[in-house]
C-alpha cells in the first residue's frame, strides 16, 4: 500500500481527525427546523429638516417555532465614524436572553459585551483593548437591554401595565460605550417610563403601516405587528430621525 492511499484510508476512518464527508441523503433538504419566519428590514439614520443620510441599520429577524425572535443587526453609523454589530435572542414575550454587541468608534475598535439572563440574574462580560471584566447583577422580571441598535427598540417596550394615561415604568440595562475608547463597553441598569399614545396609520419609505406610538423622555417611536418592528423613531427635540425604507420577508432556497 503506497503512503497516499495509506492517508486516504486514514482520513476516511477519522483517525487524523478529519471528518467524513456527509452524505447527500444525510442532509436536510427542505426548510430550515429553527426558522419559523425570516424576516429582512433597512432603517434609514437622517435628519428631520432636509432628509440628510447620517447611517444605516440592516437587520434579520429569524422567528422561532417556540415564538422566541434572535435578531442580527449591523448600524453603519457615519455621522459619527461609528460602526455596531450585535444580536439580541428573546423569548416569545421579548424577555432578553442573550445579547451581544460589538462597537467601532473613530479611534478604532472600542470592544465587545455579551450579556446573559438567567431567571432573575443578569451576567455581563465586557472585553477590549483595555482588558476584561465582568458584572453579575440582580434584576427585575421586567427587563430590558438597551444596545443602542435602534431597530431593536420595539423589543424593549413589552413590560409592565399602563396607567390610566398609558404611561408604565420599565428597567432598562444599557450599554454605555465611551466615544474615545477609553475604557471598556459597561452597563448599568437604570429606571425608565414611557408612554404609549395611542394607534397611527404611518406612511414611510417601506411602505404604510398600521403603528403604536410610544414616548420614552425625548424618543418617539412607532412600531408594527407581532414581531414589533420599528417603522419611524424621532428624537423630538433634535434634528434625528429614522425611518424604515425596506422590509420583506426572506426566501428560503
């Protein structure tokens, strides 16, 4: 037996650590097990006054059979010279249960979080070019985390009762990266209120959409439909807005 074949044979059996090919017939062919949904959007980062581009976000959302949602967002954030890419995974009630950001600012690389939950403990490990360290922290059932992806922000309203003006209180976890890269990507929890103020029928690039409209201090938001995609946002005392100008559903080959 010449020493090609000799390998070849080794190879097959798995002994150098190699692993077969899969058969054909092994393979799913048909739909993806995980994926109940897929689901693409664009957000547009611009201004009110004359529609200046400032960025942009492009997502995916995968629905789950058990209703859970993961989604991956990019924000290409020019305005600022910054860049985020993060993905939050969410139970059926949108109750995070893992997320995970990574952020460029002008000076180049800032780092990476990846926070967890765990029933009623909130574990978060920070790591960049300024070292590592980790945060464990006791939290509500009501919780959100903030990760400054604004297409996510639908998810973070699905907490609490409304009063009788609409208004609820809500806990939010937010990331907080330093714009000169200084120190490490942290968190803190924090309390919030917001407001809900009602239905809206909206018309953006996207499309028209049947919205709820939330206000969060000087945020505005409305969002649609059971996966509460955010279709408009407008910070009300400044020039920002952004507003969804595409989303269809992904095509599975």
């Amino acid at each position: 037996m010449t020493m090609r074949r000799f390998i070849s044979l080794l190879v097959a059996i798995g002994v150098l650590g190699v692993a077969a090919p899969v058969k054909a017939e092994d393979e799913n062919t048909g739909p993806n097990i995980n994926v109940a949904r897929e689901i693409i959007g664009t957000l547009r980062l611009q201004t009110k006054s004359d529609k200046r581009y400032r960025g942009v976000e492009e997502w995916r959302i995968f629905v789950h059979p058990n209703g859970g949602r993961t989604m991956i967002l990019s924000k290409d954030f020019v305005a600022a010279n910054a860049l985020q890419i993060m993905t939050a995974h969410v139970d059926a009630n949108f109750r995070p249960i893992d997320v995970y950001a990574t952020y460029w600012v002008p000076d180049g690389y800032r780092g990476s979080i990846r926070v967890a939950l765990d029933g009623n403990t909130l574990r978060a490990v920070s790591e960049g070019p300024g070292g590592s360290t980790t945060d464990e922290l006791s939290v509500p059932n009501e919780i959100s985390i903030v990760t400054h992806g604004e297409s996510m922000n639908g998810w973070y309203l699905w907490q609490g009762e409304r009063d009788d003006e609409g208004k609820h209180a809500a806990t939010y976890f937010n990331f907080s990266p330093s714009p000169d890269g200084s120190a490490l990507v942290r968190g803190r929890l924090h309390p919030a209120s917001f407001q809900y103020l009602g239905t809206e029928t909206i018309t953006v690039p996207a499309g028209t959409f049947e919205t709820e409209r939330y206000l969060l201090t000087n945020i505005e938001m409305w969002v649609t439909g059971e996966h509460r995609i955010l279709v408009k946002q407008s910070i009300t005392d400044e020039d920002k807005e952004y507003v969804l100008t595409r989303l269809e559903d992904a095509i599975q080959d």
